[in-house]
C-alpha cells in the first residue's frame, strides 16, 4: 500500500474515533440510565419481595396468636386489632367467623362475597361458609350459593348441595331430588358428598340413580 493509500486509512480511522466519540458524549447518559433503571429495579424487586415475605410472616404470626387467646372475647378482640387488606382481610374474616361464629363475623363473611378487591377464590369461600351459617331464610341462601355453581367454580358442588337443601326447606322436593341426582353422577363430587346425596333422595321419597354410588 502507498503512503498516501496509508494516510487517507488513517485518517478515516480517526473521523470514525471521532464520530464515535461524539456520539457516545452525546447518548452515553442513555446507556448509563439504563444501566441505573436495570440496578434499581432489581434492588426494587428485591425489596417488595422481602417486604412481603415480612408482612406474610407478621400476618401469620398474628392469626396463630389470635387463635390461641383464652376465650372468645379474647379472641375477638385479637382478631379485630389484625389490620389487613386484600385476601389476608378475607382470610381474617374467615378464621374468625370459624372460630367464633357471632353475627359481626357472618356479616364481614357476607360482605367479603361482593367484595370486587377479593380473590373470586375468597368470595366464594366466604359465601359458602355464610349461606352454611343456617341463620339466614333458605331463599336468601340460594341466591347466595347461585353464583357458586357456575362452571368451573372451586365450590360447585358443595354450593350445589347446600342450594338442594335449601330448596326441601322451601318445599320443593323434586327440584332438590333432581338436583342431588346430578351431584350422584358428577365426577367433581366426592365419595362422601354422594352418599349424602344418596341418604337424602331416600329420605325425600326418592330412588337414587342406578350406578351413582
């Protein structure tokens, strides 16, 4: 190669540092954000991440408290102080209507049914445990226990059957002998769950399904 081949080289290698200088003095602050966004946000998700392994502990620690106080005053009382939001509240109000089973405890159950902030896991947990209380008119219960039995739900069939129940209190025997002979043939129903269907179509008169057992 000539010298002015080597030269005109050279010099082009330089334009091409400079221009890549230039550029790097005139977006390196994007890369160095980035590289700040990438670190802050990992060291942001680490510490959510312990800030809810803290809460979680703390909650547990006071249910389990709550749940070994000496009487059912005591026991209120615990359960009320615990401050929580979303489904820990849910799972407060549950605990406590199990343990204690007084009238505040069915209505928080009741008004965690429709509550939008609550896992539909929760709603329909707290529904069922408040249409199982046996303190509300059977009719209530069963527009309660409705929305239970759609497709898919994780307490069809027991909503189902509370609902059947609910139905002979209101007198209406065939629909509730109709009802429990599907929960005989429906594969989510346990073994348990069909043989009180199968006891109560006998009691109503009725004849179970053959090959439902």
């Amino acid at each position: 190669m000539s010298n002015p081949d080597h030269f005109i080289d050279e010099v082009t290698e330089e334009l091409r540092r400079d221009r890549l200088f230039a550029m790097m003095r005139k977006y390196g602050w994007i890369a160095v954000l980035l590289v700040l966004l990438i670190v802050g946000g990992t060291a942001w998700s680490e510490w959510r991440k312990a800030q809810r392994e803290a809460a979680a502990e703390a909650l547990g620690d006071a249910l389990s408290a709550a749940l070994e106080s000496g009487d059912d005053a005591a026991r209120a009382a615990a359960f009320a102080a615990i401050r929580a939001e979303g489904d820990a509240r849910a799972l407060v109000a549950l605990l406590r209507a199990g343990v204690l089973g007084d009238e505040e405890s069915f209505a928080a159950l009741e008004s965690l049914s429709a509550a939008p902030e609550i896992s539909a896991l929760y709603r329909d947990l707290a529904a069922l445990k408040r249409a199982m209380a046996g303190d509300i008119a059977a009719g209530a219960r069963i527009e309660l226990l409705a929305p239970l039995t759609r497709a898919g739900g994780p307490f069809r069939v027991l909503a189902e059957e509370q609902i059947a129940m609910a139905e002979i209190e209101l007198g209406r025997q065939e629909a509730a002998i109709s009802r429990l002979q599907a929960l005989l043939l429906d594969n989510d129903a346990s073994q348990p769950l069909r043989q009180r269907a199968a006891q109560l179509i006998v009691a109503l008169g009725g004849e179970p399904e053959a090959g439902s057992g």
